[in-house]
C-alpha cells in the first residue's frame, strides 16, 4: 500500500511498461518511505480516442505519452506528496523519456479500516501491518 492504478494511451511495449510500472514504484519507495515489497499497482491501457487530458489552463500541451496515476494511500504528510509529485515526473522523465507536462497524480487518502488485504481481515487494524 499505496494502491496505484495507471492509465495510458495503448501501445507501449512490455519493456516500457516494466520500465514505467518500475519507475513509478521507485518513486514510491523514496517519497513515501514504504517497504520494497508492498508494491500494488495496474496500469490500465486506452484507445487514444478514449482518453482526454487537457492543461486545465495552465498553458502546455499534452503528448500521447500521457500517464495519469491515481494513489489511494494512508495519510501522507504534504511534504511527502509533494516529493511524491517531482520524483515521479523526474523519474518518468529519466527512464521513460516522459515529459513532466504529460504526468498527471491524484492523490486519495483513506484510514487504516479502508484496508483489507487477505483473510476477510483490516489487517492495519488487528495488528498484522
């Protein structure tokens, strides 16, 4: 946990998309200080007619490139969401050739009792995590 869906416009190669899933769980690591092996993500691939990102004003235009990461963590403090946000886009950038105005995040948070990983258990809850 974080819980981390990906969506992409269709056509990336497995190389890429291991290289994109990697990149983004790296990102995890460092901002957000998780163990290695607490690694949950899909990426989900769309026709391009199906997926519309826009700069919301902000002056840029958007490539077939487009990533958007939905994060549906714990509490974070802001100063880990922000790293979270330039680790990403750094790291997309470095090893994916992905620009930074083609990253879009949206964080959501939820509580300890949001969390049921095996067993019918919140395992935040009882202690296991």
């Amino acid at each position: 946990m974080p819980f981390i869906k990906i969506d992409v416009i269709e056509g990336r190669t497995k190389e890429e998309v291991d290289t994109l899933l990697d990149a983004i769980h790296a990102t995890v690591l460092e901002a957000f200080k998780v163990p290695e092996g607490d690694r949950y993500q899909i990426l989900s691939e769309h026709p391009k007619t199906h997926m519309r990102f826009e700069d919301t004003g902000l002056g840029f235009s958007r490539t077939d490139k487009v990533v958007f990461l939905h994060v549906t963590t714990r509490p974070r403090p802001r100063d880990q969401k922000e790293a979270f946000y330039r680790l990403v886009a750094e790291k997309l950038k470095a090893e994916c050739g992905i620009d930074d105005t083609d990253v879009m995040v949206s964080i959501l948070e939820n509580g300890d009792e949001d969390w049921s990983f095996s067993h019918g258990r919140a395992q935040f809850l009882t202690g296991e995590l």
